[in-house]
C-alpha cells in the first residue's frame, strides 16, 4: 500500500465521508477505553454499541473492510463464529489525520463554542460519578444535599447545551451524550423521592449499570464543591 497510515487514513475520509469519520471516531475512542486488548484493540460488537451511542446506524461492515483491506489502517487479530476484532496499525497517525481533517474544515462558531462548553463540563467524569450514586445502596444526606445543588447549578447548564447541540448535525453526538447524563440525573432523583429515608436497595436496572468506581463524591465542574 501506498503512503503513511496517515496518507491513507485521508484517503479513506476522502472516499467514505462522514461513515468513515464516525467509525474511526469510535474506534478510537473503544480503544483508548479499552483496558484489556489480548483480542485486539476493539470488536465488531463494541463498535456498532458506540455508534449507537452517537446516533449512527447504518452497518460498518462495509467500512471496516475497507480500512483492512483497501487502506492498510487495521488489521484482523481474532475472529471467530461471534466475534471479530481488529488493532490499528498505528493509531496516533490515524488520530493525526482524523483531527487534521476536522481542524481544516471550516466550522461554525456556534458549533466551535458547543464543543468548547461541552468539554469544560467534563462529561465523562460527570457520567462516572452519577453511576456511583446509582450504585450506592442508601444515599447519605450529604449526597442528597449535593445531588441538589448539582441539579440546581449545573443540570440546568447541561439541559440548555443539550438543546442547543440537538439542532445540529455536527454536534448530534455531544446532544446524545448530553441526554445520557440528563437521564442519569433524572433517575437518581427519582430514587431519593422513592427512598422517603429508608434502604430498599437498588433497583433492578441500576445494579448492571456501569463500573463500580472507587469515588466518594462528585466534582462539579468548577472544582469548588462535590456531591
């Protein structure tokens, strides 16, 4: 094959578009969470969950096998009757082009500044600390009084940016990570408003929820206070 990874990584967001940009967007974000990469860096499995999470669903066999086959920038490390998984070849020069793609492009300053409040949110950290309220068998007091404060000062933010990245195409993925934490926060205040102060446990849905994250509070964004 012809040229670097990162040549050929262009190529492929020339040819394919937008598909190649959210499949490689996800790949890259799979493998960077990715802690245990013995089968390879990411799965077919795992990918078509993150591109649900991004709202996309059209079926990236198609690309896959594109990158694998006509541009060189993964390859194929298991595969099995169900399952399939492959690694980058160099995955900081598919980063470079991707992120060279999306700089050079012109974009809308409403957009930059979406993505520039969404980031100062810090979403992921957010998102982990209300799964461990979730996963906490009674909250205390003091999670409540935080909870409130949280939803008082910060909720509303995010509601408001979550409006604002659902009327764009370009931020459609910001809106739906947006939404998740919306609906994290909604279900921690419907069990405090079930709880009435005595311990029933969590409810079913919440046991699978996420990780069990070894944190005592949530930081807020501007660091001054936790829930």
């Amino acid at each position: 094959m012809i040229g670097t990874v990162k040549d050929r990584t262009l190529e492929a967001l020339l040819k394919y578009g937008d598909k190649a940009k959210y499949v490689l967007k996800a790949i890259i974000e799979i493998t960077e969470d990715n802690e245990n990469r013995e089968l390879g860096d990411f799965s077919y499995k795992q990918l078509v969950e993150k591109l649900g999470e991004f709202g996309v669903n059209y079926d990236p066999r198609m690309i896959l096998r594109a990158l694998e086959k006509d541009f060189g920038i993964i390859e194929t490390t298991y595969k099995s009757a169900n399952q399939h998984w492959w690694k980058f070849i160099d995955i900081e020069q598919t980063k470079l082009a991707l992120n060279g793609e999306i700089n050079n492009s012109e974009e809308d300053p409403e957009i930059s500044l979406i993505i520039i409040q969404y980031n100062s949110l810090n979403p992921k950290e957010v998102e982990k600390k209300l799964l461990f309220l979730l996963k906490k068998p009674k909250l205390l007091d003091l999670d409540k009084k935080n909870f409130m404060k949280f939803s008082f000062e910060i909720l509303p933010l995010i509601v408001k940016l979550y409006y604002k990245a659902s009327q764009h195409e370009d931020t459609f993925e910001i809106a739906e990570k947006l939404k998740k934490i919306i609906n994290l926060a909604k279900r921690i205040s419907s069990r405090i408003n079930n709880e009435k102060g005595d311990n029933k446990g969590l409810h079913k849905e919440e046991i699978n929820e996420g990780e069990n994250y070894n944190i005592n509070s949530i930081r807020l964004p501007n660091g001054e206070d936790n829930i």
